[in-house]
C-alpha cells in the first residue's frame, strides 16, 4: 500500500498525504505547500508517508 502512496504522492502530494492522515494538520500543511511550490508538496507528502 505504501507504493500506491508514494506514487500518489509524486502526482498528486495532498492525496498520499490524506491516504496517510486523514484531514488532520499535515493535510492542511501539504496542500498548503503544494500550491507554494509542487516540489515542497512532494517532499512533504512522501517524509510523511515515509514518517510512518
């Protein structure tokens, strides 16, 4: 399951964070993050997924 996370993750960094967490605060921080920059969401989402 980790590797369909972690492929979501590179294309879409808020669902393999919401996959992982649910609506908690990381969600809020990727999304957050993701609209900065597409890579600070992609690098959030996957230490996140990897984190646990």
């Amino acid at each position: 399951m980790d590797i369909i996370r972690l492929i979501l993750a590179i294309f879409l960094p808020p669902v393999g964070v919401f996959l992982q967490v649910g609506l908690s605060l990381q969600f809020w921080i990727n999304i957050l993050l993701t609209l900065l920059g597409y890579v600070p969401g992609i690098i959030h989402a996957v230490w996140i997924i990897l984190r646990r």
